[in-house]
C-alpha cells in the first residue's frame, strides 16, 4: 500500500514537472525545444569564435569537446542558482499543501533533468554528424555509468545548496559570481593541456568535476589518455 503511494507521488511529481515546461513555451511554436535549440546556438558561436580565436587544427573535435563541455556545464550551473532559492520561493507551497521538501526538491530535480535531456536529443545528433568518431562511445558502458554518476553528482550538489541557501540568503547574490570564475577557470572552451602544471585549478573545483567526468566518457575511449588533453 505504502508502495502503491510513493509510486503516485512519484509519477505526480514528474507530471508536474514537465507542465512547468510546458507552461513556459505554451506560447511558442518550438515549445520546449526552445531549450536544446538556445544551446545549439551558444554552441554554435562559442565554436565559431573560439576555433579562430585558438587557431584550432582539429576544429571537429574542438567542437564535439566545448559543445558536451557547454551542455553539460549550462545544465548544471542552472541547477545550482535554482536550488539556492528553492526553499525560499517554495515557502507557501510547503507551508499550504501536503508536500514535504524531499517532494519540492525531487520536483525542481526532475524538472532540471528533463532540461537536460532535452538539450541531449538535440545537441548529441548534430555533434555527431560534425565528428562521428564519437558516435560509437554512446553504446558504451563507460557511457552510461557516466552519465549515471552525473545525474547522482548533480542531486547531492542540488540537495547540499538547497539547504546552504536557507541558511544564507545572501548566497543567491554570490552563487551567479562563483559559477562564472568557475566557468573562466575550467577546461570546458580550452583543453586541459593548457593549464600543465596547474591541474589543481580545476582538479578542485566541485563544479569542474561532474561535468569533466562526463565530458571524457562522451569524447573519449578507453585507449586514450585523457589526463593529456
């Protein structure tokens, strides 16, 4: 019985989840594509300006590797700034209806994720047809396992600054700041190479991380070293 409920709330949550989506493009002809296509077209400049900027030999790996650096790195890093103020802005809610904050933070989760995944279906087709060296790392264990460890990163990150953010308001003002020196001091528009010697820099970074991890399991296979790049 008490299975059969959780399974219900579960399945509400995630129905309640995607109509947020819904609802935010209900006006528009693209609806919820909006979102993977606002990050083909970051993509898309961020490579363009940066394999002339860098003088890049081998533009279709360059490409393959700031596209799934952005993509994931955007998803994150919206998480992050959204979870600061969760609990704050979902006061009246929990304070009105039956939900409890595992419900509200298992919702904005799944909300999140399914940004995520819609950025995916739409970044992954065109990467590939760009560099196709990549594809058959998709089928991979290594893969899937990544991609595993990635979402489980992101919920600790998520669960961990829904609750500093309650403590310390002040945090939503500091958190846009620290993702964007996190973002300039991370491998993610230029390889890792770049930065010999000072591995630390991004080694130490908690928000580098999951979005490193996930990046090399996509980009790279099990014969290469990727400490090198």
């Amino acid at each position: 019985m008490n299975m059969s409920r959780y399974t219900n709330i579960f399945k509400s949550i995630i129905y309640l989840a995607w109509c947020r989506n819904k609802a935010r493009f209900v006006k528009t002809k693209l609806g919820s594509f909006w979102i993977g296509f606002t990050n083909l077209l970051q993509i898309g400049c961020l490579a363009f300006v940066y394999t002339v900027v860098f003088n890049i030999q081998d533009k279709r790996e360059y490409i393959a590797y700031i596209a799934f650096g952005v993509l994931f790195w955007n998803s994150l890093s919206m998480l992050i700034s959204d979870f600061t103020t969760l609990l704050n802005r979902s006061r009246d809610r929990l304070l009105s209806t039956s939900l409890n904050i595992f419900d509200v933070i298992l919702e904005e989760y799944i909300f999140s994720i399914q940004n995520l995944f819609i950025s995916i279906f739409m970044v992954f087709p065109i990467v590939c047809i760009i560099n196709t060296d990549i594809i058959s790392n998709f089928f991979s264990i290594k893969f899937v396992l990544g991609i595993i460890l990635y979402l489980l990163n992101s919920l600790v990150l998520a669960i961990l600054m829904s609750g500093i953010g309650l403590l310390s308001p002040d945090l939503h003002q500091l958190i846009p700041i620290i993702l964007q020196l996190s973002f300039l001091t991370s491998p993610i528009l230029y390889f890792k190479k770049t930065l010999a010697g000072k591995e630390w820099i991004y080694q130490l970074n908690p928000f580098y991380r999951p979005v490193g991890s996930i990046r090399d399991t996509v980009m790279f296979s099990e014969d290469i070293n990727i400490k090198e790049l």
